[in-house]
C-alpha cells in the first residue's frame, strides 16, 4: 500500500480488530504533540493533566521496525535509546519497548521516531471495556443499552419490555470515544432548559457569536431565541429540552440519564414556540443562525406535509458553504411517503439524514413515516419509550364543562343537554336528542354569537401556561368560527378583550376531531388564576353543524424545576439518536465532512429485517458499528475514558 500509516491508523486497528496489524508502509515521522493534543497544545504535560481520560503506560512504548529490520538490529536500537525489548508482538514486526530510567514516553517517541529502521512509534495505551455510565436513570435507556429491560414510565405498550441487544451499541462505543466537544450540535426545536441538572455543563457558549445575517451579537450563551427574537432560547414547550438530553445530557455524573455525547456542545436555537409549531422563515433564520456560529450537525425533529423551496435552499446551503450536516425526522403520521409527503425529510439533499422510529424489538413504530420506494427515509434509530430530560414540572388542570352553563352564556347558549357523543356543544342540533329551545335541526342560526368561559386556578410559579384541547368543528370555512382567549382575570368584559384573544379556528371539516390543539395563554403565566373563554360568530350564510369541545385542559410548565424527566414517544425522539451519534463521529474527527459522517452510520447500521424493505438502507443505527466504519484520523489522540 502507499498511503502512508500513522500513528493513529494502528490506534484504530486496535479497536477495530483487537490486535495489532501493520502493512508495508512509507516511513513516517511522527510529531507527538500534534498526535496526542488535537487542539493544538505543544506542553503535552499539561495536556495529560487536563484530559485525564487519556490513559497509557508510563514506562514503555510500541515501536514498529520496517520490514528489513532483524531481531539483532531492532536489539541494537532499542539499546542504543537505553531501553529495552520486553516482548516482540508476533508478525506485526512490533515491538513493546521498556523505557530507560527517567525518560517520558513523549521523549521516547521524539527519539525512537528518528531511528531509520522504525516506521513509528507510539505509546502502549490503555482499554477498558463495557463502558457503562453510573447515571441512575440509565437502566431505562433500552435505545443505548437493551437488557429486555421493562421501561416502567413506558407511554407506548407495545413490545415493552423488547428484545436484547435491539439498541445502538453505544457502550462498545464509549469504549473508543465520549466526547463530543469538538463539534457544535444545534437543536433547531422548542428551545432547551439551558438550566436543567443533566445539560447546564454541556450548553455551547461564545464570546463572538453572529446572527442570522453575520452581523456581531457579541457574547452569547446557550443559543438564540429566534421566535421571540432574543438572547433567550428558554423551552417552554420540552420538546427541544428532551432532544437535547438524548443527545447530549451529562453522562456518568450519578444524576439522571446519560446522552449520546456525554460531554457536548449543545446549541440551542429555539424557532418552535410555545405550542410547537414554528414557520419557515423562522426556522430559516435559526439554521442560518447555527451554521454560521460552526454547528457542524443540527437536528430537526419538525416536519410538514408541504413541499417548501425557501427551506430546501437554505438546508442545502448549510451543506455546501458550511459543511452541515443535518439529521431529520421522518414524521408521525404512520404514513408511506411513496404517497405521502413529510418534509425536509423527502428532500434529496446530499446532507439530510432522515431517521425513521423503531420499538423496543426494532420494529417500526406504529406512528413512525416510511418509505417503501427507499428513496428518503434513510434509516431507524429507537424512538418509542424514550426517557430524557424535561424543560420542568408540569401540572394538567381540568375544566369542568357543566361549570360553563349558568350567567356565562350570551345569544343562544351552549348545549349539553341530551348529547351522547360530546362533553359540551355549541350549537350542535343533530347530534344531541334535545334541542335548546331556537336551533334549528339543520343547524346553527345565522347571524349567531355566544360566549362561555370559566376559571380555574393553577401554579402560580409557571413560567408558560398552555390550553389543550379536542375539538369538534364543522363551520362555514372563511366566515364562522371560534376564538380563543385567556386571561388571568374572572371578569367577563376583560377575558373577551382582543388583548387577549390567543387563538381563532374555522374551517369546513365535515366534523372532524381536531385532536391535541394547543394555544398558549401568556397572559395566565404568574398567576393564579387563568380564565379560559370561546367566542363563537357565524354570518348570514351557510349554517354547519358547529363547534363542539371534548377535551380541555390547562397545562402549567415550571422552568425552575431543573431535575425534571418524560418519556415520550416520536420519530422526534429517534432523530437525536442519530444526531448525538453523528455529533461524536465528527468530534472523533472534526476532519470528518458531513458525507464521511453519513457514510460511516450507514456502513456501520444493523440490518434490521423490520425496515428492510421501507428504508433505504434498511438499517438501525448502531453507535460501535460507525466508529469502527471510520476511516482512521490523522494527528488526533484517541480518547479513551
């Protein structure tokens, strides 16, 4: 062969094959301080002292004679350094050298390099194997380490407890590598809880960051806050906060989970609000914001069903100029995209990987997106019954509809009188055995209008409140329909103020169930009261069957509370799966492109009949398998912990 063979590529046959191998090489000098500091550092004794995972022996070193050197010449080397052979390692042509009284193994290195019979030298390092971490929670994250272990906060019934060893591996993989701070990780999501117990120590900070647009912001810590347009990327929603500590929480620090990358640099770009939701040109400006600030790898579980030009570009843009690799959701619609559409997953994008969700017995999740044309969904990552860090203490308050029955009502009223189907109906006749006195049977009135609202009385240390709800609907698309408001007073005439009003829906959905619809109530939070009021107005035209309302309920979020926890279920939770992964490849080797990264989780994946034939690869991905698929690095040190 003519490449030439360094000191870390038999680094890496060491972990790859557990013994050493060497072929016919060029010569080749290392330098020490460049192999064993990649930052850069030449006092590599103040190096040892600070990366304290980098572990050899003190007293020798490995030595590589080439090919033509005999046994009396490799003797009369060593000896010439003072040192000593203790033992020759077979046909590898290498030899374990005991060093002379007094010399480092960095000395050794610079002298024996420069003997003209010695392809390389290097030291003698230490293994430790099954590298689990001590944090208590860990025994519940199947997707790093499946025992057949029962998740017993499980939200998602099937195939809990699943199979053994249907996981990513990650332990044989921490065995090579667990630290991911040579790459930036950008969670473009809901923002993150910059103070939880598990991220804090492992939030990315600059003292020059940029915006969107390159201009200088100065210092930043933590991220951007890109939907309300500051300094602020706190997470009032837990999504982002839970894709963060998959990827990146704090690892064998005996507190809570361990993520992907037990030390990270995670940087949070908050551009989904309250409520989840977000629009293009905020995510825009939050991906702009991240590449241009050096993440390297952005995970995005978010996704829509609309093909969106501006958002293609800009993802596409990221790749080309910045080198960024961005690792997407495949979407919870337990849809085929052969027919259907989610995106950016459907975006052939050379730096998109999209991930779809797997069970805890590495089937497909019911919920998750596939592809059975293997064009966009690329591989499975674990996504259901997935335990991380929360943005902090939730409370679910219920409202009691009957409540809304008596003084509150203006125009017609409100029906629940008769109605075996829904909780509580406005204006809805031909689904309720009695009829309040002025419907008509074909529907609501023309020209109609009523309110109703209640009270109800929450935390009042929360720093987001969030109106939950399930709603029938079946208005004049355009014309009638329902508003939302929320105040944290209990006067009428001020709940129906348009300061107030958080929410409008209309639409003909021929009756359909808006499941899950979430608004937020500022105006509720610090405080202890929040009243919660619908405002419905129809014109003169087409009557619908109209509005009927069958969950409610108010959910309080306390950020303060830094030790919170959730398992949740989506292919948003397998994406920081394989986010986390490729963020420790690229800082295995920050010389790693987007491509070698891809190139390497993809070589490295199980084969994984369940998704064999609706991926493109049909593989899950397998956290030692990549790293092992690596090409080895050039001037860098492995870290082993």
């Amino acid at each position: 062969m003519k490449n030439k063979f360094t000191l870390f590529t038999l680094i890496f046959s060491i972990l790859s094959i557990g013994y050493l191998f060497a072929e016919k090489q060029t010569n080749v000098t290392p330098t020490f301080s460049k192999l064993l500091d990649p930052s850069g550092n030449t006092d590599n004794k103040k190096y040892y002292k600070r990366n304290s995972k980098i572990k050899f022996k003190s007293s020798e070193v490995l030595v590589k004679f080439k090919d033509k050197a005999g046994d009396s010449v490799k003797s009369y080397a060593v000896s010439s350094f003072n040192g000593k052979v203790l033992n020759d390692l077979g046909e590898t042509g290498i030899s374990q050298v005991e060093l002379r009284e007094g010399q480092t193994v960095e000395e050794a290195i610079a002298e024996y390099s420069t003997h003209p019979d010695v392809e390389f030298v290097q030291p003698n390092y230490i293994y430790h194997a099954n590298n689990s971490p001590d944090d208590p929670i860990y025994n519940q994250l199947w997707g790093m380490n499946n025992t057949g272990q029962n998740v017993i906060t499980a939200t998602y019934s099937f195939n809990n407890p699943g199979t053994s060893t249907s996981d990513m591996r990650m332990e044989s993989a921490w065995d090579v590598n667990t630290d991911c701070t040579n790459t930036i990780v950008a969670v473009v999501d809901s923002g993150v809880n910059y103070n939880h117990q598990d991220l804090s120590t492992n939030m990315w900070s600059s003292g020059s960051c940029v915006s969107d647009k390159g201009v200088s912001l100065g210092s930043c810590s933590n991220g951007w806050n890109y939907v309300n347009n500051n300094n602020d990327p706190m997470d009032l929603n837990g999504h982002g906060t839970h894709v963060a500590g998959t990827i990146g929480a704090k690892g064998n620090n005996a507190t809570g989970v361990a993520g992907v990358c037990w030390t990270a640099k995670i940087m949070a770009v908050r551009v989904l609000d309250q409520s989840g939701s977000g629009d293009t040109a905020t995510i825009i400006k939050g991906i702009n914001f991240a590449v241009r600030n050096g993440a390297k790898v952005l995970n995005l579980s978010l996704g829509g069903p609309d093909y969106d030009s501006a958002m293609r570009s800009a993802i596409a843009s990221a790749g080309s100029n910045y080198d960024a690799l961005f690792v997407v959701a495949a979407g919870n619609d337990g849809s085929d995209l052969n027919s259907d559409n989610s995106y950016p997953c459907e975006y052939d994008e050379a730096n998109i990987l999209c991930v779809a969700a797997l069970d805890q017995k590495f089937q497909l999740a019911s919920f998750s997106n596939y592809d059975s044309s293997k064009k966009n969904v690329d591989i499975g990552a674990p996504g259901t019954n997935i335990r991380s860090t929360w943005a902090g203490a939730e409370a679910t308050y219920n409202l009691p509809f009957t409540s809304w029955l008596t003084d509150n009502i203006l125009g017609t009223g409100w029906n629940t009188a008769g109605c075996s189907i829904y909780s509580l109906v406005l204006y809805l006749s031909t689904s309720c055995s009695t009829a309040i006195s002025g419907i008509s049977n074909s529907g609501y009135l023309s020209n109609s209008y009523a309110l109703a609202y209640a009270p109800i009385t929450i935390t009042s240390g929360a720093e987001a409140v969030t109106a939950r709800m399930n709603l029938f609907i079946d208005t004049e698309a355009g014309y009638d329909g329902i508003n939302l408001y929320a105040s944290n007073s209990t006067s009428e005439s001020v709940v129906f103020n348009s300061s107030n009003l958080v929410g409008s829906l209309s639409g003909e959905r021929d009756g359909q169930i808006i499941s899950n619809y979430e608004v937020a109530a500022p105006n509720c939070v610090h405080s202890s009261n929040c009243s919660f009021g619908y405002e419905f107005i129809s014109d003169s035209t087409v009557n619908r069957a109209g509005v009927a309302v069958t969950v409610f309920n108010l959910i309080t979020l306390d950020v303060d509370n830094i030790a919170q926890y959730n398992t949740i279920n989506g292919t948003s939770m397998a994406t920081p799966h394989v986010a986390g992964l490729a963020t420790l490849l690229r800082s295995f080797n920050p010389k790693f492109t987007y491509a070698d990264t891809i190139t390497a989780i993809i070589a490295g994946g199980t084969a994984t009949s369940s998704i064999q034939n609706i991926t493109k690869y049909g593989k899950a991905a397998n956290g030692n398998g990549a790293i092992r698929n690596l090409e080895a690095p050039i001037n860098l040190s492995v870290d082993v912990p």
